[in-house]
C-alpha cells in the first residue's frame, strides 16, 4: 500500500492540496490531514480509495518510496499466446477494484480461434473476472451468437458500423488494439486515448442493439460449443 510520504510526495508531484485528493478520492480533507500527519492510521478501503485517485492522475508507486509520473507509453505484444497476455494484465491491472474491460469489434472467428487454441484457460480467466468484481462489455456484429459472458453484458452493432479487424480492449488508462497480423496486438498506455475510446464505445454502446435470446455459450466443463434457446 501507499505510505504518509508517498501520499505528501505524490501530492507535490501534481501540486495538489490535500483538498484536491480529498475531491478525488471522495474522502474528507481532515481524513487525509490526519493520515499524512501520522495522527490516525487508514483503513485498507480508505488506502485503496487514495491510491484509485492517484492512479486515475498517472501516479505509479515504487516499493515503500518511490514516486513517478506515468507517461504515454506504446507496445508491442506478440506471439500466440497475445491475448493471453492481455487478460493477465486486464486481470491484474483491475484486480484490486473491479471496474471495466470494454471490448468492440469482437468478432465469432476470433472467439473460436481462442477457443480452440485453449477453452480451458478462456474459462479460467472469465471466473478469475468475475470473481475480482471485473465487469465485461462487447459490441459485437449483429447476428452473432457466441457469448462467453452475460447476454446482458453484449449489444449488437450494424453491419456498416462494425469494423472487422479493428478490435480494441479498453480498460483503466489503457487499450490493446489487436492489428491485422493474428498474434500481435498494440498496447497504448494513455488516458487520453483510453478516454476518447471509451467514449466512443458508450457512444455506440447506446445507439446498439440488444441480442436475441438465442445464443451460444462456452459449456460449464467441456470444451465444444453448444447452442440452446433459453427463451421461457
């Protein structure tokens, strides 16, 4: 967790007052004077709630000390195993809190190459989600029917509107764009991008669809695809 002097030292960095983390962090001014001052010792929820505000202004922590600014940052991820490696650090970059993946464009081709390449592991991440409080949303091509997650959690878009190729993951300060070469996906660590795509989504997330009760799950314990009605 954050100690009194990272908290006094990441103020500084962005020149906020006490009343400024105070406003982010939805908690009281003399809540956060007493911490800082060594006056009263914080709640785990309370520290986790200051280090959210300051993770939302690009503050990074380092060890019991260290205090950075995080910049823009672009990367690379390649190899078979790319999506994988974005879920872990979807996983862990939400673990703490929950909060949000958004994901457009997915598409039923991409699913079932995951699928195939490891349904088990695909089963394994959705329950690590959905037990750290991970809420999924998709914007997928009207018509298509292979769910991994909630039903409500998915809205149809038109066919001239989904963009095939284009899928992107948003989620905390970051989105992944998965480019036209299958195992190699863009990293871009930038609120500002994050923002504006998120944006976007909601955007689009409105303007959507919602699915047909038919749809197609990923089985409790098998690894085939099946297909059922679960109208009343």
């Amino acid at each position: 967790m954050i100690t009194r002097e990272q908290c006094r030292a990441a103020r500084g960095l962005l020149g906020w007052t006490q009343q400024d983390l105070a406003n982010a962090a939805g908690l009281s001014k003399t809540a956060i004077n007493n911490y800082e001052r060594g006056l009263s010792d914080a709640k785990e929820d309370t520290l986790r709630t200051i280090l959210c505000a300051f993770d939302g202004a690009r503050i990074s922590f380092i060890g019991s000390s260290g205090v950075q600014m995080r910049e823009d940052t672009l990367s690379v991820i390649k190899g078979s195993d790319s999506y994988f490696r974005l879920l872990d650090d979807v996983c862990e970059s939400l673990k703490d809190d929950g909060g949000e993946l958004l994901v457009c464009n997915m598409s039923e081709a991409f699913e079932q190459k995951m699928l195939q390449a490891d349904a088990q592991k695909i089963r394994e991440y959705q329950k690590k989600m959905t037990d750290a409080g991970i809420v999924q949303r998709f914007l997928v091509k009207k018509g298509d029917h292979l769910f991994l997650s909630e039903e409500k959690r998915y809205r149809w878009i038109d066919d001239h509107v989904f963009g095939f190729g284009k899928l992107s993951f948003i989620y905390r300060d970051k989105m992944a764009l998965k480019l036209w070469y299958d195992d190699m996906l863009l990293m871009i660590n930038s609120k500002q991008a994050s923002d504006a795509e998120r944006e976007r989504f909601e955007m689009m997330w409105k303007q959507a669809s919602i699915p047909s009760p038919i749809m197609t799950i990923l089985p409790e314990s098998e690894s085939s695809i099946s297909r059922y009605d679960n109208k009343e």
